[in-house]
C-alpha cells in the first residue's frame, strides 16, 4: 500500500493537491457511483453513520451529472 500511495504521489508532484485519507475517501465515493455501486453500500463502505455525511461527499458529483443532463 506504501508504495502505491509513493507511486501515486510521484505522479502527481507537479500538481498542487495534498494527498489525505480523506481526499481518498471522496475518490471512494465517487468512483464507486460512477461504477454504479448502491448508495447505502457506499455508506457502509465509508463507515457513515447517515447517509447525509456521504451525499456531502457526492454532492458536487451528482451536480455535474445533472448539469450534464440538462
């Protein structure tokens, strides 16, 4: 796992972003809705206790999509 999160870094070192658990736990979130998973398995899966807490986490993701949409 080190060494992914050492190869990820590597990779984005010209980029201006702070690598944190909780950065990764957004990527979670929405690569999982992207991947069509249940929102309530999302939760779980973030250890959420509401489902409020993760639709926060999605929250800009699900305005995109309805953008797009329109």
């Amino acid at each position: 796992m080190i060494r992914k999160l050492k190869k990820i870094e590597y990779e984005l070192k010209n980029i201006d972003i702070q690598l944190t658990p909780h950065v990764f736990c957004h990527a979670f979130a929405i690569t999982s809705q992207l991947s069509g998973a249940d929102l309530f398995d999302i939760v779980r899966s973030l250890s959420h206790r509401k489902m409020k807490t993760t639709m926060i986490y999605l929250k800009k993701f699900f305005a995109r999509k309805q953008h797009v949409m329109n």
